[in-house]
C-alpha cells in the first residue's frame, strides 16, 4: 500500500462518518458509545497521519509521538499557530485510544458527541492543509 496524506485525509473522513452513525446509536444503545468513541478517535489519528505525511514524509508509528510531532509541525512553521488548540485533543487521543478499542473504559453519550463534534472541527483543518 502506497500511503500518502490524500489517501490518508479521505480515510479520516471515512472513519468520522462512521462515527456520526455510530453516534445516533449510541444515543440508545450504552455500548455503542465505545464504539463511537474508537472511531472518532481513529479518524483523528488518520487526519494527523495525513498531515504527517504531507509535511515530514512519516507516518508516526506511537501514538504516544502524535502531540509531539503535532507541536513540531506548529513550531516549523508548516501550519498555523491557531492550531495548537488540537494538542489537547491529540493528548486525550493519546490516552483513550486503548481504553476506547479494548473497552477498558465506558464511555457516555456525551463523551462520545464530544469526541465526534472535535473530530470534526480536527479532520476538517487538517483537510485546509492537504
């Protein structure tokens, strides 16, 4: 597979509206807002792939790296300043991510609203720079 930020800002935006479903779901079903959480967050990450690529031709590889290599970008000057505000979402990412896949965690519909609403606002900047 031939990874490159377009391929990856489209399967971002594929794993958000999986999520936007997920989410009506989960508005009744308790254990759908888990699921939703997983996808909102996936998206976020396959967004900070795509950014990734398109400005250091890397893809991270630890989820731990996302706020780093995120801050790094803002810093180079590669993207705008106002974006540092994703780097407590990418912090959150970064510590849910598990808990969300392996349902170490339950998540609510509120969280889970919360996540998709930031998963948008994140997909949808990043997609300005691709």
């Amino acid at each position: 597979m031939n990874d490159n930020p377009e391929r990856a800002i489209k399967e971002a935006e594929q794993w958000l509206l999986s999520a936007k479903d997920k989410l009506i779901i989960a508005e009744e079903e308790e254990g759908a807002a888990n699921v939703c959480c997983a996808l909102a967050i996936h998206a976020i990450i396959r967004a900070n792939d795509a950014l990734c690529l398109k400005f250091l031709n890397i893809k991270p590889t630890k989820h731990d790296d996302i706020p780093h290599i995120f801050e790094s970008i803002i810093k180079e000057g590669k993207i705008e300043k106002g974006n540092v505000r994703f780097i407590k979402l990418l912090e959150r990412v970064k510590s849910d991510k598990s808990v969300a896949d392996y349902g170490k965690k339950t998540f609510r519909y509120k969280e889970a609203k919360d996540y998709v609403d930031r998963a948008e606002e994140f997909v949808s900047a990043i997609k300005g720079y691709i």
